[in-house]
C-alpha cells in the first residue's frame, strides 16, 4: 500500500493519459499541425496552437502545483524527493527521444555488431525492475515477487 493511495491513483491516471496523447500524436503527420484544430483551446488557429497551448497549459498548472505546495508549506525539500523528481524528468526524457521513431528502426542496428534500440531499452527497463524488486525486499520488507 502507497503511502498516498490517492495521489498514486492521480499518478496513473496522468501516467495512462500521456501514454494515450502520445500514441495518438503518432498517428498525425507533421503537415496536419497547420489545419485547422476547431477545440476551443485553440482560439480558432491550427492544431499546432492547440498542442502548443495544452503544452503550456500543463506548465501553467505546474507553477500553480509549486505554489499551492509553498503555500501549504509541503515542498519538496528532502533529498528524495529532489532524486525522484530528477528520475522522472529523465524517464519522461527517454519517452519523448522514442515515441515518434517508426517501428522498423527499433531493431536496426546502426552500425555492425552495435545494439539496437530495442535492446537499450529493454536494458533500461531490465535494470530498473531488477534494482527495484531488490530494493523492494530489502528496504520495504516485500518477499519475492
Ligand atoms: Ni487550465
């Protein structure tokens, strides 16, 4: 059980929503941004205004996130938040460098004998998944998974 059951129900509905935008936005072409997007958030412009307003919208909501947490005096002042925090940035980081490569690239290597993408992120996620059952049962007393 999370320490915050209820904002770990957020974390995954935010999670879940990003993961469906961004397949989504893997299915438009680059020429599509200048039609006409008709949302509202548009303002009447193209569809490359809508993902530019919902991007700064998600930044605008951030400095009220960081103001609220001030206000109530719960920021994020202890060591492990500031690591976590990093962590998801860079997890956020590596989502974006892939969401958009075509699929047959995935296996490709780009040069003889070099890994392929597929393999670095497998890697990746290898690691974290054998790091974190470890750290699991040794700091959070869970038996094996
Ligand atoms: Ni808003």
């Amino acid at each position: 059980m999370a320490a915050n059951p209820e904002v770990q129900i957020l974390l995954e509905k935010l999670v879940r929503q990003m993961v469906e935008t961004v397949e989504a936005l893997s299915r438009l072409k680059p020429e599509e941004l200048d039609k006409v997007s008709g949302h509202p958030c548009a303002m009447g412009g193209s569809l490359r205004k809508l993902l530019v307003h919902n991007l700064e919208h998600d930044r605008m909501h951030l400095g009220q996130l960081h103001e609220k947490r001030w206000q109530m005096d719960v920021m994020q002042e202890n060591d492990l938040s500031r690591l976590v925090e990093e962590m998801i940035v860079a997890r956020a980081r590596l989502i974006a460098t892939l969401w958009d490569l075509p699929d047959e690239y995935l296996d490709r290597a780009p040069e003889e004998g070099a890994t392929t993408i597929r393999h670095v992120i497998e890697h990746v996620l290898y690691w974290e998944s054998d790091s974190m059952r470890q750290t699991r049962q040794k700091f959070l007393a869970e038996g094996e998974v």
